[in-house]
C-alpha cells in the first residue's frame, strides 16, 4: 500500500513481480465468473493480446469453451476501449454492462442483460455502489474469518483453475493455437508461467 516501505507502484506492470499483464492483474476474476456462471470448468482457451513494449499484456482478447460445451467470451483492457464478459448458454447469452469507456473489469457492474431467443431482453440494474469485487466480498470474507455463519464461497482449487486459465491464455497468443486447460505438467508453461513464452 501507500506509505508503506515496501510499496513498489509499478510492481503489476512486470511479468517477474505481476505474473502478466491486465489478463492476470484483472481478467482473472472475468474467468473463475464464467466458471460459476456456466457450472462448470473452462476446458480450452483461444486468445490474442496487444502487448506493451515492456513485453506486458495492455489488452487480451479470449474465448472460452467450458467442459459442458458453453462458450464465455473475455475482453479486458487497462483503459484501452470499454471492458467486456458475455456468457454464451445453450438458453442464450447475459452480458454484464460497465460504464463506458471504463476499460477495465474490475469497475462495477451497473447492469445484466439477458438475451434468449424469441423473447425480450431482461435488464437487471444493480444499485449504483454495487461493485462485483467489493464490499459484499470483502464483508464476507471478514464474516467468514471472525467465525461468523457465512462460508467463503471461494476455494483455492478454483483460484488454481482460473490461474491455469489465465496462463493457457498467455500460451495462446504465443503458440497462435488453441490451448487445453488443465495444461500438462509436460508443457514447459505448467512449471515456469509466462517466462516459458519468452
């Protein structure tokens, strides 16, 4: 944090200290989403990316195929363009809308659209301090660790996955190919991340 010794400010902006670019630092909730979203796990992963010339993603570009045949579609940007996460079903799509042009996934959602075919689309507004990654996330985990009734929903198999995700997305756009998820320990990428891209 600020003011604290150790705060080093551009620490996301580097493969080494950030692991990836705006797919990992943001795009990473966008994916465990699809997961729970769909119910079930991403299965392969297409993806393109606009890299900074420090190497770091500024944008990524992913379609997802989930293991039960659904297809979630990921657009992520630091302030390039508007953010974007549509869920492709097999009843119809949802789309999460951002205030424009945020650019980024983690800003709040202000509403869910609901398309299926032959019938009208449903607009779900959320309350204007609703905010996908806080503050009912952050009071749940706080409930959570004082002993209160409320669980966690949130495991770290399912951390792993969306991580694994995220690196399948990497080796992707570096391979021009469709990537498998879970990715073989044979595959240089499962032991050493992005630094095997390089």
């Amino acid at each position: 944090w600020v003011g604290n010794e150790a705060y080093r400010p551009g620490w996301r902006f580097t493969v080494d200290e950030g692991g990836g670019g705006a797919l990992m630092d943001a795009g990473v909730h966008a994916l465990y989403l699809t997961e729970l979203l769909h119910g079930a796990p991403i299965a392969s992963v297409s993806a393109v990316m606009r890299n900074e010339d420090s190497g770091i993603d500024a944008s990524a570009f992913c379609q997802l195929r989930m293991a039960n045949g659904g297809i979630g579609t990921l657009h992520i940007g630091w302030l390039h363009g508007d953010a974007g996460f549509s869920i492709q079903g097999t009843d119809g799509y949802m789309t999460f809308v951002y205030d424009e042009p945020v650019g980024y996934f983690g800003f709040p959602v202000r509403a869910i659209r609901v398309f299926r075919e032959g019938e009208p689309t449903q607009t779900h507004y959320l309350p204007l301090e609703f905010n996908v990654m806080e503050p009912q996330l952050y009071r749940d985990l706080v409930e959570t660790f004082a002993g209160g009734a409320r669980s966690y929903p949130a495991f770290g198999r399912d951390g792993r996955r969306s991580l694994e995700a995220a690196v399948a997305a990497y080796a992707s756009d570096a391979r021009r190919a469709i990537v498998e998820v879970p990715i073989p320990a044979s595959d240089p990428v499962y032991e050493r991340g992005l630094s095997a891209l390089r």
